[in-house]
C-alpha cells in the first residue's frame, strides 16, 4: 500500500498543475474561442514580479518577510491583473478580427512579455527560497509524502470546488457559463460581454498564478521559460478533453498526468528520456479514437 501512494500522489500533484494549466485556457477558449498561448508566460511573470531585479542571482522574493497569506494573494493578483490588461490593451481591440489573428496576436504578446522578463532578470534562472519547510516529508500510511504534493492537491481541490460554486450558484458563474455555449444569445438576454470576458481573463490569470507558486515551491527556481512547458501539456489537455469543456479540460490534465508518472515507472532506464514521445503517442491514439475530444463542449458561435 505505502509503494503505490507516492506514485499516486506525484500523478495527482503533476495532474493539479496540467488541469489548473488547462481550466485557464478552456475559460478563454470558452468565451472568446480563443487559445491564448501567452498564458504560459503569465506564470513566469507572476513569479518575475515578485523578484528583485538583477542579473545576479537572487536568494530570496522581494516580498518573502511578508506573511505567507499576503505572498499569495499578491501573485494571484499579478496574474489577474496581467490577464485582464492582456484582454484590454490586445484582445479586445481584435475580438471581431478572424481566429487566426488572435492566435498570432497571443503568440505576440507571450514573445513581448517573455522579453521584458529577458531585458529586466537575463535569461539565467533565479534562485528562490519560498517556503523551504514544504519540502519536508510527511508520514501518510506509511509512505513518506512531500508537504508540497499533499498542498498542491488539496489547493487544487479547493480552487476546483470554489470554480464549481462559482460557475454553478452564482450570477456571475451563470452568466459566463451561458456566454461560454452561445455568446450571441446570452448578449441578447442582457449578459455584458466585456464585464463576462474581463472575468474569465482574470480567473484565467490567477489560475497562471497558482501555477507559478506551486513550481517556484518545488523547484526553487525561476525561470523566464518556466511555463512553457506547462502551456504545452496544458493546451493538450484542453484539446483532449474537448475544446471549451471545463470540465474535460480539468480530467484530461489529471488523465495525462497519471499517464506521464504511470511512463515514468514502466519504461526502462534507458528509454525514460523518451518519455514525452510516449505520451504524445497516448494522446495522438485518443485523439484518433475521438477527434472531438473526451469531453463534447457547446456549440461554436461568433463572438461579437
């Protein structure tokens, strides 16, 4: 029993951070039919933000005294407040403009933020100290689990029940649920559309947010590339799961997580490396199997 927990607890932990990766871009997608692939360098800059500039190495956050509460809300802030001047300063002057072009204007703007991390830190990774005692194991019937995995589940859980409510129980969530099946039709029954849009950026941003805490904590690192990574197997996620499905893009990101860690364990030593070849391989046969994704998402309308 003790040997199979940690091999699932890495599946869900990896899991949490491909479906918070994925939820974020399926919210855009869903009102906007937009794939904005500048959202992995909204987690590099949520963790720049917070960083001292310089080229030199950096052995600590700018706001690493402040209270661990405050540290959090402000990166989640960071990454909401990026998100919602992304959709303000770019997205909306090119809402009506063909799909393409949007696709290209986030391509854009990832490129632009990506620089702006480059010229102000260099492109050498940082070293951060953020909250060191999470490394620390933690007894869990009789395996030992890292503090950090056993958070990242459970933050995940909570953010994922707090969308639910949000989505389900609130005007607000019911109106960017209408606005994600038929944009059109929810405008004409009063649904404001830059109010619905602004939200879903924000939400979107923050998720990016939560991303950034969760992979400077295991990794002690920052990096202006750091969510590049997580943007590839998150958009992955979302196309698997059936594009502008919430909930699709939430179980593919954890499906693909498990099948990353269940590769990891099987393969032989020396073809681990080639690892992500093998997953690709999984997703490619899903996506023959159903080219629409797990998940089917409302229908595609115009957005106006």
């Amino acid at each position: 029993m003790a040997g199979l927990l940690q091999p699932l607890f890495d599946a869900i932990s990896l899991g949490s951070i491909y479906a918070l990766g994925a939820l974020g871009i399926a919210l855009i997608f869903g009102v906007m039919r937009l794939i904005n692939f500048a959202h992995g360098h909204y987690i590099a800059f949520c963790v720049f933000a917070l960083l001292i500039p310089s080229t030199e190495v950096v052995t600590g956050m700018l706001l690493g005294a402040l209270p661990s509460w405050l540290i959090v809300l402000s990166v989640l802030g960071v990454g909401a407040l990026l998100s919602i001047a992304s959709e303000v300063v770019v997205f909306r002057r090119l809402r009506n403009a063909n799909p393409a072009v949007l696709m290209i204007a986030s391509f854009a703007l990832g490129i632009v933020i990506q620089n702006v991390l480059l010229v102000s830190y260099s492109s050498r990774p940082k070293s951060v100290s953020l909250w060191p005692e999470l490394s620390l194991p933690v007894e869990f019937f009789g395996a030992s689990i890292p503090l950090l995995q056993v958070l990242t589940v459970l933050v995940t859980v909570v953010l994922l029940l707090g969308l639910v409510f949000f989505l389900k129980r609130t005007r607000f969530g019911l109106e960017m649920r209408a606005a994600a099946e038929n944009f059109t039709m929810a405008r004409m029954l009063g649904v404001r559309a830059n109010r619905i849009i602004l939200l879903a950026f924000g939400i979107s941003g923050a998720l990016a947010g939560a991303i950034a805490l969760v992979l400077v904590s295991q990794t002690g690192t920052a990096d202006i590339r750091m969510g590049l990574p997580i943007m590839l197997i998150a958009f992955v996620a979302t196309v698997i799961g059936g594009m502008g499905s919430l909930q699709g893009a939430v179980f593919a990101g954890f499906l693909l997580g498990a099948i990353s860690v269940t590769l990891q364990l099987l393969l032989p030593l020396d073809i681990r490396p080639f690892r992500d070849a093998f997953l690709y391989l999984a997703v490619i046969a899903c996506l023959i199997w159903r080219p629409e994704g797990l998940f089917r998402a409302g229908p595609s309308s115009e957005r106006v």
